[in-house]
C-alpha cells in the first residue's frame, strides 16, 4: 500500500508487477520505502552506509529510485502523475534545490 494512491493505480501497479519479470508483488511498494527512508537520513549518511558492505537485506536506495522512474513509464498518465506526486515529496527532502533552479555551474 503506496500513500497518496488512488485505487486504479494501486491495481495498475500490481499488475505491473505480476506481468513484468524484473517486479513481484509489492516491489513497488518496497522501493517507495526505501527511497523514502534514504532521503530521511541525516545528510552525512549515505549507503552502504559506513561499515558496512552492500546486502540483501537492505535495498539499494538509488537502484530502488530507479525502477520508480521505470514503472512510471510503463503506467498510464493518470498512473504516471500520482506516482510521480508520491516521489516529488521524497524528492523534495533529498535535494530541497533540484538543479533545475540553481545557477549554472558547480559553485
């Protein structure tokens, strides 16, 4: 269960995810976590974090924000634009000045 999605795209995703091979049931549901969770760390931590190598156990939250923009490709616009809403605010949280809206360069 995905916050903030209605009902159709919530049965558009999971059948995404029975159809698709590179998904299974709650694979969606699983990235938003952790692509949630990553971006509410303190700025200093990152992953791995310090440690500790890379496991199963704990999702890759840049691989995880990825497969988010490859399903909100495959989804309807309607799909497509609340799933993006969803990520916009965890978006938001990780960078609060996308690029976008800075000046040109890297200082």
């Amino acid at each position: 269960m995905i916050d903030g999605l209605s009902a159709g795209t919530l049965a558009e995703l999971a059948r995404l995810e029975r159809t698709r091979t590179c998904l299974w049931p709650g694979a969606v549901s699983e990235a938003v976590r952790a692509w949630a969770e990553h971006v509410r760390l303190p700025r200093g931590r990152t992953w791995p974090h310090p440690g500790h190598g890379a496991c199963c156990c704990c999702p890759d939250p840049w691989e995880s924000r990825e497969l988010l923009d490859q399903v909100a490709r495959a989804l309807s616009r309607r799909g497509a634009r609340e799933l993006r809403r969803v990520l916009a605010a965890h978006d938001q949280l990780w960078d609060p000045a996308p690029r976008t809206y800075r000046g040109e360069g890297p200082w």
